[in-house]
C-alpha cells in the first residue's frame, strides 16, 4: 500500500525499503523523495490508502510512525513484534 501511495501520488523518483528483526520485532522503514503532504490532512479526508496500513500494522498489533510534509517526501516506521 505504502508503494501503491507512492507510485499514484507522491511523483517520487526514488524509494527506500529497510527491513530487518531485532529484538523479536520486526523493523520496517519506508522512504520516499516524493512531494509529501500534510498528515492531519490526509487522516481527516479518511485516506484509504492510509486507513489500509494503519489497520494491517493495528491488526498485528505493530506500530506505526508516519513522517511527512511538503516538498519534503515520505517516510513510514513500522514495528511488528514477532
């Protein structure tokens, strides 16, 4: 989804994918150079897109941490415990 987000609204020319266990939790950055945009924004028009991750990392009791604004790219951190 967070590539989906990319590819249809973000015009980024590069992606950065980190993913890797330690400490019996799963780690997973997500970057973008893309044109960003503003969270609160986005969270109150009900993004699906957003709505999307929010809800898989929730229902794998993960969390999430969402970085952006404008002009500035993207970038997700998410933590799933194993």
């Amino acid at each position: 989804e967070m590539l989906n987000n990319t590819l249809k609204h973000a015009k980024a020319s590069k992606i950065g994918i980190n993913m890797e266990v330690l400490s019996n939790k799963l780690h997973l950055n997500y970057s973008d150079n893309g044109k960003g945009f503003k969270i609160q924004e986005v969270t109150e028009s009900k993004s699906l897109g957003l709505q999307s991750i929010r809800s898989r990392v929730n229902f794998l009791n993960g969390e999430l941490t969402i970085d952006s604004e404008p002009g500035s790219g993207t970038s997700y951190s998410i933590e799933i415990p194993l």
